[in-house]
C-alpha cells in the first residue's frame, strides 16, 4: 500500500540486542493530504530507513510505501503501519503532485489555430493571356451573295 502526506513528527527510536545481532527501530507520524487529514504512526525497521527519516525536515511531503500487520498478545489485538520505502517530494510541488514522474504534472499548453489567410487570385499574365477572334458577321448581302452563287438545289417532296 502506499500514501502521500505530510511529515509533522518523529518518534523515539528503540535499539536492542537480538539472537541475530542488534536492532533499531523507530517511528513517525504522518498527516494526509485528504479533506479531512488523518494522523498515521508509521513504524520502520533499520538503520539504513531511520536515517532517511531523520534526514527529512517536518512538513516535508513523502509517499510512504507500507504493510498493515496485526498481531494478538493476551487476548488483545495490535495493528502496526510498517514503513517499507519512503519517497520525498519537492517540497515548492502543490500536494500530491511528484517530481519523479513528469506524466502526473502535465504543463498547460495553449493551443492556436492558425489565422487563415485569404487566397489570391490569380493574375493573369502575358504569356497565359489567349485572345480569340470572332468570325465575321454575316450579313443579308452576304447572305444574298451566297444563295445567288449557289448551285440549285433539286427540290424534295419532304415536309421538312
């Protein structure tokens, strides 16, 4: 499991001697980002994890990595938040907001449409300017002209 939240205080660390060699254990207590914060005690086992707790000033926001154990002892039950792995933040980064990963703080980026541009029309040039003639008119002298020059026609018994 895992949680992001606030670091507001350190708690007595305990040392001892084992059947495996010497131990150390200690503690902190940590305060979610939620609307309603809640206060969590997190216990971690190590020299190599209590050093990186101390190390971190409070109000220092980590994401906490963590196991939830119960135990029983005399018909009573114990719960413990043990810390597995703690990750810090910047701390100029909003809440719940990390550095390691750049996907979960997206930059805003504006978005333009290109202003669109009228079209000019074409202008025509010398070499693309083609100028026709028209034939001549025909007139009824013409007209005149050509029916006298032409050669009889026979004529036919069709309606049309």
């Amino acid at each position: 499991m895992e949680i992001i939240g606030n670091l507001i205080q350190l708690t007595q660390e305990q040392r001892g001697e084992s059947q495996n060699g010497p131990w150390v254990r200690g503690g902190f207590v940590l305060e979610t980002l939620d609307q309603y914060p809640r206060k969590i005690h997190f216990s971690t086992w190590g020299e190599d994890k209590l050093m990186i707790i101390k190390s971190l000033p409070l109000g220092s926001q980590i994401k906490v990595i963590f196991t939830i154990e119960s135990r029983e002892y005399q018909e009573r039950w114990y719960t413990e938040c043990r810390c597995t792995n703690v990750e810090t933040f910047q701390s100029a980064m909003p809440p719940q907001m990390p550095t390691q990963n750049p996907y979960n703080n997206p930059q805003p980026t504006q978005v333009t449409q290109p202003t669109p541009q009228p079209t000019p029309t074409p202008q025509p040039t010398q070499e693309s300017q083609v100028t026709y003639q028209t034939p001549p008119q025909s007139t009824q002298s013409n007209t005149a002209m050509n029916t006298q020059n032409a050669m009889p026609q026979e004529e036919d018994d069709l309606p049309f």
